[in-house]
C-alpha cells in the first residue's frame, strides 16, 4: 500500500472514531440548497479546447456531528452543447482535530456525460481527505486524495492563505487571497485524450491520441485565488476568480487515419476563470 494511500485510510479511521466519541455542542443541524455558475471547467489547470460553463444547482443536508451529504447537476452551457453534463453525489465529515485545526474526510461519486469533454469527465468518483491549520498569520491547507478511472490517480495539495473580515458569525464579509500548488498523477487525462476525437466526432473519426507519462506523479499546476463570501444566518454568496497556472506537460503522440504518428509537447495556457455561488440554508 501507498503512503499516501495510507495516510488517507488514516483520516478516515480517524474520523470515524471522533465522529463516535465527540460532537460539537456548538453545531447544528441544517439543509443547503445553493446555485453557482462557473466560466470554465479548469481542471489542475488542465481543460478543453472550448470553454465549457457549468450552471449547477445543489441541495446538501449538514449534520450537528459533522456529517454531510451532497448532491448536484451541473448543465453545461456551452454555445456549441446544452446538456446535463454531469450528476454528482458526495459525503463526508468535517471535524476539529485541535480548535486551530481542522480536517475533512469525503468520498465522491460522479456521472458524467458520455459526450462529456470536460477534462475530468473520465473520472468515476475518489475519495480523501484534507486539513487546515489556522493560527492566525495565514491559513495552511493541505489534501491527499484518490480518484478512479480506468487507472487510480494519487493527488496532493498545499495552500497558503490570509483572510480579512469585518463582521461577526451571522453577518460576515471576507476576502481570502491565496496561492495553491497541485501534484498528482495523469491516468484520467491520458484516457480524457484517448477518448475525446471520438466524442467530438461521435466515433467518426479513426484519430488516437495518447500520452506517454501520465504515470509521472509531478507538479500539475499553481492557482492564485481571491474569494469573496458573504455568510449571512441563512444566506450568504461567494464569487472566486481564479487565475490557473498549468505545469509539467505531457508528451502527446498523435495517430492519424492513414496511421501516421507524431509526437510533440502539449501546448498549455495559463487561463482565468471565476465562479459565482449563492446558497440559503434552512
């Protein structure tokens, strides 16, 4: 077994355990439904050719222990395809190891499209777990994750972050610029390239791409980020621009329909894309 595998069993453990012996007084029970509209769907700085904007409604149910259930459908609005894109499901629990640190152990289940073109559309679901660590200066996160296609991806993360807020806990205000790095494996984008002519072309096309180191574990992408929430008691927004800074490229080998080969270095493009969230709770 992995280390990182293993230091995601142990989170769960973890968790387990703590959703068994302890329960934050100070927590409550409540539904989430929330809508957000998305630009683009940048993936560790990762996308198609064509910008694909997602609207996507949800409803999530929190529980007092730290539990929580999600599901959501995000409809793509692209002007070339209007499709319900993907339908995803997705639980976890969130608990405070210590009060300046936090961690969330989740697993997610996705269904997407056949005719998805989306970077991720390949994956079928992951499971992991993160942390953050907030003394006061700036906020550190980290995560550990795995996701499913036909091969099993390993990610990592790690943030840096400093909020600024006026307000108090049921009428907040706060802006949270930060800088992410992503490291990981690239078996889902290799199998996103095998299959993508094919869904452009609706299998009319006999054209193979493919990639030669998606096994590599390496630095994916840096994103710098600047959220801005509004936490009201039963409403609140978030609108986060996103400036994505892709890494490491794959070499790509492209086959033709009369069997010709080449090889070249795929070609990626630092891109801007933002995501405009609101949400009531009851």
């Amino acid at each position: 077994m992995s280390v990182l595998k293993r230091i995601i069993l142990l989170f769960i453990l973890f968790g387990c355990c703590h959703a068994v012996f302890s329960q934050d007084s100070s927590r409550h029970s409540y539904f989430k439904a929330s809508a957000s509209y998305l630009t683009n769907a940048v993936y560790n700085g990762r996308k198609d050719s064509l910008a694909l904007p997602y609207f996507t409604p949800s409803l999530s149910y929190h529980d007092a222990s730290g539990f929580y259930i999600k599901g959501s459908l995000s409809y793509l609005l692209s002007a070339s395809r209007q499709q319900v894109d993907l339908v995803a499901i997705d639980a976890g629990y969130a608990f405070n190891i210590v009060k300046q640190l936090g961690a969330d152990i989740y697993a997610s289940k996705y269904f997407y499209s056949q005719s998805s073109t989306a970077a991720r559309s390949e994956m079928k679901g992951g499971l992991g777990a993160s942390v953050t660590f907030d003394p006061g200066i700036v906020t550190i996160s980290g995560s550990a994750d795995l996701f499913f296609s036909q091969q099993t991806d390993a990610f990592t993360s790690l943030g840096l972050s400093h909020n600024f807020g006026i307000g108090n806990d049921d009428d907040a205000w706060t802006i949270e610029p930060g800088i992410l790095a992503n490291f990981g494996t690239q078996n889902y984008y290799h199998d996103y390239l095998k299959s993508r002519p094919n869904k452009i072309t609706r299998g009319g096309t006999t054209t193979t791409v493919t990639t030669q180191d998606h096994n590599s574990f390496t630095i994916l992408d840096y994103e710098l980020a600047v959220p801005i929430y509004y936490d009201g008691k039963k409403w609140g927004l978030a609108f986060t621009p996103t400036y994505a800074i892709p890494q490491s490229p794959s070499t790509v080998s492209v086959t033709g329909p009369l069997g010709s080969t080449r090889t070249v270095a795929e070609k990626l493009e630092n891109t801007f894309y933002a995501e405009l969230s609101i949400y009531i709770k009851f």
